[in-house]
C-alpha cells in the first residue's frame, strides 16, 4: 500500500502531523507493507526568493490579528509540538520561499535521501536558530548532513529549473486530487486524510485502506502455458 502526503517546509502542522502519522505507522501490523511517498506543496507558490519575513509579521499581515494573537498561535503550536516530543521555537522565526527546499528533496528521493532531507529542513526550520531562507549554503549543509553530495545540491541550487518541473507536477496533482491545503494524506489513491489528525484517526485510516485492497482480479485464470516455480509448461504434454 502506498501513502502519499503533500506537504510544505513552512506549514508547522505538517511537522506535527507528520510525527502523529509516523506514531500511527510504527504501530501499523501492516508496517513493512506500506510505502511512503513525500509531495510538494507550496503555501506560497511564486514566492521571491529574497522574500523573508518575521514569521509573526507574516501572520499578522494574512490573517488580520494582532501580534499577540499571533504569537498565542505559536505558543499553541509551540505545545502541540511538544507533545509529540517535536522541538519548536515560539519566537524569532522567519518565512520564506520553500521552492528550492522541495526542488532539493527531489534531488534526495533520486538518492534515496528524501525522508532524511525532510526531517533536517523541519527541524531546522521550526527547531534552530540559523534560517533556512535565502541561504544556499545553508541549504547545501542540511543536504550533506542528509547524505546528498555537496556538488549535487549546489547544482541544483544554481539552476532554478532543476526540478522544477517535479514540483509543479506535484503540485497541480493535489489540486487534482482537491487538496487545498497541507498536510494532505492519500492512501492508496482511495481514502484522503487533511490535516494534522490525531495518530487514532490516522491508525483508522491505515486499517481501513489495508483491509479494502482489491485482489487482483484474473481475466483468464487457466488454460495457458506458463512458468512458476516448477519449470514452464511443455507444449503437448
């Protein structure tokens, strides 16, 4: 079974949700039969680059609150992160263009490096103190520390078109699939999960997609010549 969770470097409940759906798996009977997939998503696709901002100026400015409104929010956050055992600064994040960040993670999934990348890129960003944005070598540091090649990150940092068609593919296929926003959980391209849901929910879902698998259903189940573990079948015997 294959589950596939669009999400964004940005978004702090795909961090949390990530670590309760990760909860739900661990506990899954099913565990080693279930492929992970990581898409793209971006809060703010066509953001510039060089775009940076205080996170709570961010928050004040697209949702119309208060700075104290703003930063009750992060303390919220800050909280739900910690009880899924999640490091998360409530004060002095910034906000950026996640593009290159999802451009490098499918660099990683070529390497076989994606999950690793990803768990760096959230606990840098939501976790320590140095940005994430506009800063490739800061960047190009994660991906090593990932186990990418320094030379390959870079590569990939220089050329905006690296990837970049990956990652709109990802994305024009969450609007496909009526995804609105992040985290967006699809198992099995049958049952959608949005949000950063409790593990329970996420332990029920696994369970119903498992046991709803369709057998494969055979068009002609005898009469022509095959091999199997015994050898091939001899013509007119």
């Amino acid at each position: 079974m294959r589950v596939e969770i669009w999400s964004d470097i940005a978004c702090p409940w795909c961090y949390v949700g990530k670590a309760r759906f990760e909860k739900a798996l661990a506990a899954f009977p099913h565990r080693d039969g279930v492929e992970v997939v990581h898409r793209s998503f971006e809060l703010n696709p066509g953001r510039a680059k060089d775009d940076v901002q205080p996170v709570l100026t961010m928050l004040t400015a697209k949702y119309g609150m208060s700075e104290a409104q703003a930063q009750a929010g992060e303390d919220n956050l800050g909280a739900q992160a910690a009880a899924e055992g999640l490091d998360y600064r409530t004060r002095g994040r910034d906000h950026g263009s996640t593009f290159d960040m999802h451009r490098l993670l499918h660099l990683a999934k070529d390497a076989g490096r994606q999950e690793a990348l990803l768990d760096a890129l959230y606990r840098a960003n939501f976790a320590e103190e140095r940005s994430v944005f506009a800063d490739d070598e800061r960047l190009v540091g994660l991906a090593v520390a990932a186990g990418l090649e320094a030379d390959a990150a870079r590569a990939v940092l220089a050329d905006p078109t690296a990837y970049a068609d990956e990652v709109r593919a990802d994305e024009r296929e969450a609007a496909q699939l009526g995804a609105t926003g992040v985290p967006f959980f699809v198992l099995d391209r049958k049952y959608g999960v949005s949000g950063a849901q409790p593990a329970e929910v996420f332990a029920q879902a696994l369970a119903q997609a498992w046991g709803e698998r369709s057998p494969l259903k055979l068009i002609d189940d005898g009469g022509a010549e095959a091999c199997g573990p015994d050898g091939c079948a001899v013509p007119g015997r």
